[in-house]
C-alpha cells in the first residue's frame, strides 16, 4: 500500500490555520470539509479527528486511515484546492462502507466546483 506523497498532506501549522478564514465548505453526514484555493497547484489533504470525536486512538485512527485511502483514490480528479477533513462525533459509530460512501458524496460535490473559482463565491 502506497502512502499519500509529502507534497498531497498539509503538514504545517500555517497551512491549517490558513482555515480559519476559509469560506468554501461542503457539509456531509459524517464530515465537514473546508476548502481554500491550494497554492501547490493540486489538491492537498489535512485532517482534524479531535478527542471530541473520539476518546480511543484506534477509533481516530480508522476515521483518518479511511479518509486518506479514499482521497487517495480521488486525488487526480479533484479541483486544486487544499482540503481540511473534520470528522463528526457520529463517524465513530459508522461502518468503513458508510464512510466510504458519505467521502464519494463530498469528492462529487468537489468535483462540481469550476477549476480557479473559490469556492463559496458566486460566479466564480
């Protein structure tokens, strides 16, 4: 199994506080994504599984192990943008297929988005 490369994860403290302001957002059952135009020219990852969603290392763990390997498998057809992946409390409670599915829902409505438009403008 093939990791995501250095230059698809956001790594730094500047690049997740960069979200802080980020308008563009796309709500799914299970997540919540922020989107801000990604400077590297590709779509980049980040993730957020706080102690709220889970007390258990093992339980945060599988909810990022999973989104990684779905954003793995979309990456190429995503928009540049730099995603920040927040999980929800009730994503602990979900199979590995519901995950999957409710993940393929957010890349789709990615997918919609224009290439150079910001996401949450009108117009673009």
């Amino acid at each position: 199994m093939v990791g995501l490369p250095p230059s698809a994860r956001l790594r730094r403290a500047a690049e997740f506080a960069a979200f802080r302001e980020a308008s563009g957002r796309v709500q799914t059952r299970y997540f919540h994504l922020r989107t801000i135009p990604s400077i590297a020219g590709h779509a980049r990852l980040g993730l957020a599984v706080s102690r709220k969603v889970s007390k258990r290392a093992v339980a945060r763990n599988r909810i990022k192990r999973i989104v990684r390997e779905s954003f793995r498998g979309h990456r190429a057809g995503l928009p540049a943008l730099d995603l920040l992946v927040i999980a929800r409390p009730v994503a602990v409670g979900a199979a590995n297929p519901a995950l999957h599915a409710d993940l393929d829902i957010a890349w789709r409505k990615l997918q919609a988005l224009k290439p150079g438009s910001a996401p949450g403008t009108i117009g673009g």
